[in-house]
C-alpha cells in the first residue's frame, strides 16, 4: 500500500488562525494493475485484461467512497470546520515544577569535653 502526505493550509476554527494541516492519502497502484492486466491478458487473449482493469477501476471508486481520513490541524489536531474546546494542556504543557527538598529536622546534642563534667 502507497501512502502520501498531504498538505494545505487552512483556518482553523479551533485556532482561530491560519495553520497547515496535514494528513494521508492512500494511492492506489494503477501502474502495477495495468501490468498484470497486460500480462494476463497476453494470455487470455484479452479477456483477463478487461477484467483486471475492472478490478482496478472498482478499487478506485472503493478508495474514493472509503477514503474518509480528514487532515488535521497541526497545532491542536481538530478537522478543519470543527469548532471545539481547545486542548490547553497540549498546546501549552505545563513544565514539571522542580520538587524543594523537605527540611531536616536534626536535633544537636551538645558535646563537652571530658574533664568538665
């Protein structure tokens, strides 16, 4: 299978500015049906040619009524068209907060030399 990527800019609802959106699109392989149509049909004087090509052409409108993979928004990931509530976590993380170490608590026992007490 044969993807490409797929690229254009669009408004986002979501953003509320312009942002490239991207997504896959799946290609189907017509140059390799259109050689195995050639070769069996070489051999089925024709007849396997008509049918592959059919088979193809039916892959082909598959494809188009199935290929329902949107492209997303690169900056919030919506569909274009789709207002919704934006991420705030994913389009501003929150940095990791350095912990402070706790106090230690250490009690101090004085010490006196041995001749004074």
């Amino acid at each position: 299978m044969s993807y490409r990527q797929v690229y254009d800019q669009r408004f986002c609802e979501n953003c509320g500015k312009p942002t490239l959106h991207v997504g896959q699109k799946y290609q189907v392989p017509l140059l390799g049906y259109f050689i195995v149509a050639v070769l069996v049909g070489i051999f089925t004087f024709g007849i396997g040619f008509i049918l592959i090509m059919g088979l193809a052409i039916l892959h082909l409108v598959a494809n188009g009524i199935s290929s329902g993979k949107e492209i997303r928004c690169s900056v919030c990931g919506t569909n274009p068209g789709v207002k919704q509530k934006p991420d705030l976590e994913k389009l501003f993380p929150r940095k990791p907060q350095p912990k402070q170490p706790e106090p230690v608590k250490v009690k101090v026992q004085p010490t006196y030399p041995e001749n004074l007490r």
